[in-house]
C-alpha cells in the first residue's frame, strides 16, 4: 500500500473498482443520512479524514510497486461506521495518488478496497466484538485501529499474490511470501497507529462531549 500507477493489470484494475464500487455507493448514502440526521457532524467528519489523509500520506519503503504506512481509518470507523470511511479514504486515496504520486488512479479501486473498505469493516467487527467481551473502552479501541491496519495489508498482500504468483510457490505460497514483507513490517506501525488512535479518541471526548461511538461506549 498504496499499489502505485501501471503495477497492475487493466483487466485487475477493473475488477477491483467493480468490487469497490458498491460500497462507497452505500457509503454514500449513509454520510448524506448522517449529516441530514446532525449537521454538526460535519466537522467530526472532516476531521477524521483529515486524520486519514495525514497518516496513510506516511509513506514508508517496502517493496517494489508498494509502501507501508499507518492508514488512519479507525476514528472515522468508530464515530460513523464502515461504510462511510469507503468515502473519506477514497477521498484521501485519490488526492494523494493527484497530488502526491502516492499509490495511482488505475490502482485506486484496488487500494480503496483494501484501506477503505476491508480495513474499516474489520476494525469495526473487533470492537463490537472486543466491547461484547467487556473490554475496555481504550483497547477495544486500540484493537479497532491496529486490527484494521493489519488488515488492509493482509488485503494487498492477497491483491499482489494473485496477481503475480511466483511460478515456485503458487498463489497460496506467493500471497504468504507477501505477507512476510507487509505484515510483518505493518506490526510495529499498526502498534503506534492504535496508540495514536486511542490519544486522539480520548482529545475528541473531551473537547467534543456530545461526539458518540458508532459501536457504543457502555
């Protein structure tokens, strides 16, 4: 991540906007609810995309065609949910790939899908899930970031993989080759980017106290 402009195959490119596509439509459509709903939303919603910008624009060397980076979705993810973030990170994503070279626009179905959408719904399915167990607030949160992280790249290592299988390993072994360089690069950066989302949780809550949790508190 970001998989950068011509790394892949058109017929792949295109598959990947197919497969993203329905979900910033539903993404969409939720984000215009939630501000219909409460207006002053808006500026939560600005801020966790600027929040997503900042730290997935981190870009760190990891193999050829890709970078390692934090990818910011987990505020957005747990004031408003999976779905709206397939709208801020593509936001993101596609500003970068403009303004920085940073990943491309035939890549940019591709690397939505993997930050934007797989991320986000991941770390949303470990907090509801870490909260169910009684966690605690601060790491079901840190979990929620973190896991996210991991997650998108556990995504584009699959991407990579099946695109480019080494003859000696097939698709299964290629996909677990890529995953040796992504996930266990991501580990520490995932680490920090969890921290970093529980500090800045704990700054909205005390200078937006009506901001709630998409997944709820108690």
């Amino acid at each position: 991540m970001h998989i950068m402009e011509g790394f892949l195959p058109p017929a792949w490119c295109a598959f990947w906007f197919a497969v993203f596509i329905p979900f910033f439509i539903y993404g969409l459509l939720n984000m215009r609810k939630i501000v219909q709903k409460n207006p002053e939303s808006k500026m939560l919603l600005a801020l966790s995309g600027a929040f997503i910008f900042i730290l997935s624009a981190l870009k760190l060397p990891s193999v050829t065609g890709s970078t390692s980076h934090p990818t910011g979705v987990g505020i957005g993810t747990l004031f408003f949910g999976p779905s709206v973030i397939s709208v801020l990170g593509t936001i993101c994503l596609l500003f970068q790939a403009l303004l920085l070279a940073h990943g491309g626009l035939s890549t940019l179905g591709a690397n939505a899908f993997s930050m934007a959408v797989v991320g986000p719904f991941v770390g949303y399915g470990i907090y509801k899930l870490a909260r169910k167990v009684n966690l605690s607030q601060s790491v079901s949160i840190f979990l929620c970031a973190a896991l996210a992280d991991l997650a998108t790249y556990l995504t584009t290592s699959i991407q990579l993989g099946v695109v480019f299988p080494d003859a000696g390993l097939g698709v299964f072994g290629t996909i677990v080759k890529f995953m040796g360089i992504f996930c266990l690069t991501q580990i520490p950066i995932a680490i920090a980017e969890g921290l970093l989302t529980v500090v800045m949780y704990n700054l909205i809550a005390e200078y937006m106290p009506h901001a709630q949790l998409k997944g709820g508190t108690n």
